[in-house]
C-alpha cells in the first residue's frame, strides 16, 4: 500500500467515526433516551441545533470520491461544505427561537436528492479536468454512486443480522448488558457508519463493480414492459369506473402518495432501460414500444397528482407537509411531461439525457429557493394558514393556533399579527394558588411570580365565564421546551 491511499483509508476511517459519534449524539440528545436521564446527564441544548445536512452528507460524498484523492477533490468537499452551512444556517434562523428544536429531516432528505444527482457531474469533471463532459459519463457515474450505496446497504444488513443475533446470545447467558450498549445509539451509529465507509471503500478498488452494477441495470429494465401493461391497466380501470372510480382513489387519502410512488418507479426504470439513450435494452421493436407507453402515462399521473393534491390544500390550507409533495408533483411532473413530449415527438430516447440534465438543474434550484425566504415552507404555510383565518375560510374556533406556533419566525410573526389585531381589548385574568392565567381568544399564557413558564394555544372564546378545572389538556398534546401543543396531524 503506497502512501496516498494509506492516507485516504486513514481520513476515511476518522471521517466515518467522527461521523458516527456526532450522530449518535444527535439521536441520543433529540430521542430523549431515558439512559440520559437515568446517569443524569444534561446534554448542552446547542447539540440538537448540529448541521445534519452537513455531517451526513459530506462523508458520504468524499467516501464517493475517495478515488480522486487530491486537490480538487478537497475543493469540491469545502465547496459543498459552504453552501450546505449556509443553508443550515438560514433554517435555525428561521426557527428564530431555541425552546423548540428544528426539524432536519425534511431538509436532509431535500438536499439529498440534489447533491445524489449534481454531484456525478464534479466527480466527471475532477476525473477528466474538464467542463465539457458527455452525458454518459456522468449517467454511468451516477449509477456508480447508486450501487456503491446499494452493496453498502447489503453489508450493513448482514452486519446487523449477525449482530442482532450475537446480542440474543449474550442475553441468553445472562449479559443484558451487552445488547444494551450493541443497540445505544452512541454505539450503533459509529458501527453503522464505519462499516458503510469501509465497504464503500473496498468495493471502489474492486472491478466487479461497474459490471455489476450493469447487470443490475439490465435486469431493472426488463421490468418496465410489464411496468407499463400495469400502469396502463390501472389507468383504464380508473377512468372506465368514472367519478365512482376517481371517489375511490379519493377516498384512501394517500392518491398523492401513490402517484407519485408511479411516476418515480416510471423515470427510474426508464433510466434503467434506456441508459444514456444510445441504446435500448430490449431488441424487439414491440417491447420497446410498450416500454414506452409507461412515458406516456405519466402527465396523467401528473395531472391526478396535483388535482388530488389541490382539494387538500384546498379543504386544509397549505402545510409544510403539503408544499414538500407540491415540490415533488411539479419536479415528477415536469420530468414526466418532458419524457412523453421526447416520446410523441418520435425523439427517444436520443433526448434523455437534455432532459435528465435540464430537469435536475430545476430541481436543484427549486430546493435551493425552498431552503430560503423565497418558496420556505414555513413562510408559505404560515402565510397561507392566516390568510384563510381572514378570509373566513375557517372558523376561529377550528383554527390551529398550535400549528401556526410551530412554524418558526414566520408562525410567531402572524401570531403576533392576529393578537395587534381582535385580541388586543380582549384579555382576561384568573388567579388561583399562586398562578395567573392570561387568556385571549387564541392563547392561554400561564404565569408564575410574572414568569412565563407555560402557554397553551388553542381557541378560547372571549365571553362566557373560565375556571383554572375548564383548561383540560386533550390527550394528543405533547410538551415542548415551554409550549404546549397539539399533534398535528390531517
């Protein structure tokens, strides 16, 4: 082993340890494990506030790219570093406020996507020195970076398999401990993600791997015909059912879910089939047509997508839940509708790769605009949810001020908005044993010696009488730092 990559097995191991130990904090601080309280330990609140984005993708993209070893590599990783903290930093601005711990996950799952499918691009470019790179070769290199997770991803299970069942063993004996600390997250996260880093590595010096990954590929595609007799079998049933057929898609309350779920297995296995689109996997003149015809299904999807979608939004008001699936129909949607037009205009699949690339470039922008004041599903949610208070589309008494709460700066400003508004002749005290109870018609603020120290949001009538036995905690409320809100769930 020459020097170079003794230094890169070392950076790699360190980075994938680092990486574990920091989440593993992360999952032990935000779950509120009892094994915290039971050593009375109080972990520093700022630990809940890490960079997620940051600690979980940046490895995972250098342990990618490893092979590039240099200069340019490091650019690449401090480049993604930047613009990941940056959008780190506008979401706790957001939340403007640190009794309430910020949700991540729908941020990492966002960023994700687009670093999966931008990044192929800078590992072409480091490899060949070059701007200009052909759409095969980022394609190929994209499906490169898919197997090396997905080989991972088998490791890992067996890993855990044979883990799982040495911590049975030792229980068996009479060593509980030993599962216990096995499955604590300070433990299982660093397992977890050495081990990753080390398949990772291993497969990247092993041949077999892009061979392998273009058995795989063959293999996806010849699930597309039959994708397709069932794509279009599904469509026919729907519409021949007419609106009792619609009614009934409506009625599951996941048709969102569903067409969407079809359209990503439509673009996925298209991709599979088609590859860089200088070839198709099936010889037969027949089959690749009804191939084909599962492109042409997706603007349907498309458009039962977005109208099953608008009647939520519609009936609720805009949600940070409902603008996530917003952005995933009008992406989907926008690649389905790209697809069919390449078909109809007899140009595929020649054209696939303009439209990957054009199609995860607007992506890309659409989640960078997402993850600041332009198109943040806080603001719009806030924005939209108050909107419908005012215009009367819902009753004072339904709405939820919880929610509104919950939505970071953005949520807190409209609070504000509405109690400068009706609320600011309307309040009403009641003290019992050492306590004063604040009430306005969307809040009721419990005091202690002046001190805030709880609040309850919800509708309160501003006539009629209340006692401190009236103010019932439903059974769905959970405590926040010092709020306490419902569950939100529609």
């Amino acid at each position: 082993m020459n020097r170079t990559d003794r230094n890169r097995y070392i950076c790699v191991a360190l980075s994938a340890f680092l990486q574990g130990i920091l989440l593993g904090v992360y999952a032990l601080v935000t779950s509120g494990l009892s094994a915290l309280y039971q050593f009375r330990i109080q972990p520093p609140r700022f630990l809940a506030f890490m960079p997620l984005t940051v600690i979980v993708l940046l490895p995972i993209v250098f342990w990618l790219s490893q092979e590039h070893w240099g200069r340019r590599l490091w650019n690449l990783l401090a480049g993604l570093a930047a613009v990941l903290l940056a959008l780190w930093a506008y979401r706790i601005w957001s939340y403007g406020s640190f009794d309430v711990v910020p949700s991540q996950k729908a941020d990492l799952v966002r960023l994700s996507m687009a670093v999966f499918l931008v990044v192929p691009y800078f590992q072409c470019r480091i490899a060949s020195w070059s701007w200009k790179i052909p759409y095969s070769e980022i394609f190929f290199q994209l499906c490169r970076n898919l197997f090396l997770l997905f080989q991972a991803s088998i490791v890992l299970a067996v890993f855990w398999g044979l883990l799982i069942t040495a911590g049975l063993l030792f229980d068996i004996v009479g060593l509980h401990f030993v599962p216990l600390l096995l499955f604590n997250p300070a433990c299982a996260v660093p397992l977890t993600t050495t081990i990753t880093a080390v398949s990772i590595s291993v497969a990247i010096k092993h041949p077999g791997i892009d061979s392998l990954g273009r058995w795989l590929l063959a293999v996806l595609a010849w699930l597309l015909p039959f994708f397709s007799l069932l794509s279009l079998a599904f469509l026919v049933c729907l519409l021949w059912g007419g609106s009792a057929g619609l009614a009934s898609l409506w009625s599951t309350g996941q048709a969102s879910t569903l067409m969407l779920m079809l359209q990503a297995g439509t673009i996925i296995l298209a991709n599979a089939a088609w590859l860089d689109g200088s070839k198709s996997a099936f010889r037969t003149r027949s089959i690749d047509i009804l191939a084909q015809v599962s492109l042409l299904c997706l603007p349907v999807y498309t458009a039962l997508c977005v109208y099953s979608l608008s009647l939520r939004i519609s009936q609720y008001g805009l949600t940070v839940d409902r603008v996530q699936a917003a952005f995933l129909a009008v992406t989907s949607g926008i690649w389905g509708i790209a697809y069919a037009g390449t078909v109809i205009a007899r140009n595929w699949p020649v054209s696939i790769g303009r439209v990957n690339i054009a199609c995860v470039l607007f992506m890309t922008v659409i989640i960078l605009l997402m993850n600041s004041p332009a198109l943040d599903p806080l603001r719009l949610s806030a924005g939209d949810q108050v909107s419908r208070l005012k215009t009367g589309q819902v009753r004072p008494e339904d709405f939820d001020y919880a929610y509104l709460s919950s939505l970071g700066r953005y949520g807190r400003a409209r609070l504000e908005e509405l109690r400068g508004g009706k609320e600011a002749g309307i309040r009403r005290e009641i003290t019992e044993d050492g306590k004063t109870f604040v009430f306005t018609p969307s809040r009721v603020q419990i005091l202690s010696d002046d001190k805030l120290i709880g609040t309850i949001y919800g509708y309160f009538a501003p006539e009629g009488k209340h006692t401190i036995r009236t103010i019932n905690l439903p059974p769905d409320y959970e405590i926040d730092g010092n709020i306490y809100r419902p569950e939100y769930a529609r």
